[in-house]
C-alpha cells in the first residue's frame, strides 16, 4: 500500500515537473500580439518608413511571461546589429534600451 501511494505522488510531482518544463517555452500566439503592439508603438513614434526590421527576441532566462517575450526592432537611425529592445508591461509598450546581440531563435 505504502509502495502504491509513494509511486503514484512520484510519477504526479514527474508530472507535473514535467508540464511545468515544457510549457516554458515560447507562447506563439503572445508573442505575435506582443509583436503588433510594439510595431504600432514603434510606428507612431518613428513613422512606418523608419523600420527596418521587426522580429522576436526572446530570452528564457526570465522567470515572467512578459519579461521573457522581447521584440526587437531595427530603425534605418541605428548602425548595424543595432537593435532596440521593447517588451510588454501591464498591456503597455516598454523600451529595454539598444543592444547588439539578440538570442538565437529556437527551431
């Protein structure tokens, strides 16, 4: 009995480790979202005619939803590799500040 009950908390905390592990990665439908509304930011600071590139940088490295789901976009202002980093807050556009190295998408 004792056995049973010990093997079956086992494969549930497995489990749910287990859900917990591959649910972290990028939630696609977030990040498209994520990624209108900081292309309508952008677009509204800078004009569409300054964009050069708009894409996902995301960094599994944070522990929040909205600070792992990162946009970069490239302005036709920025040296190249330039990118500047924006993420959600609270449903509001936030700059992280320019970098030049972005993290490889997962395939």
């Amino acid at each position: 009995m004792k056995k049973s009950i010990l093997a079956f908390f086992l494969l549930t905390l497995i489990g749910c480790v287990g859900y917990v592990v591959l649910n972290r990665g990028p939630d696609v439908a977030y990040e498209k979202m994520v990624q209108a509304k900081v292309t309508q930011y952008v677009q509204k600071q800078y004009g569409k005619a300054q964009i050069v590139e708009v894409r996902p940088a995301y960094s599994d490295t944070d522990e929040s939803k909205e600070r792992r789901h990162r946009i970069a976009v490239k302005l036709k202002a920025y040296k190249q590799d330039q990118y500047m980093l924006y993420r959600l807050k609270k449903n509001k556009v936030i700059e992280l500040g320019l970098t030049e190295t972005l993290p490889i998408p997962k395939q």
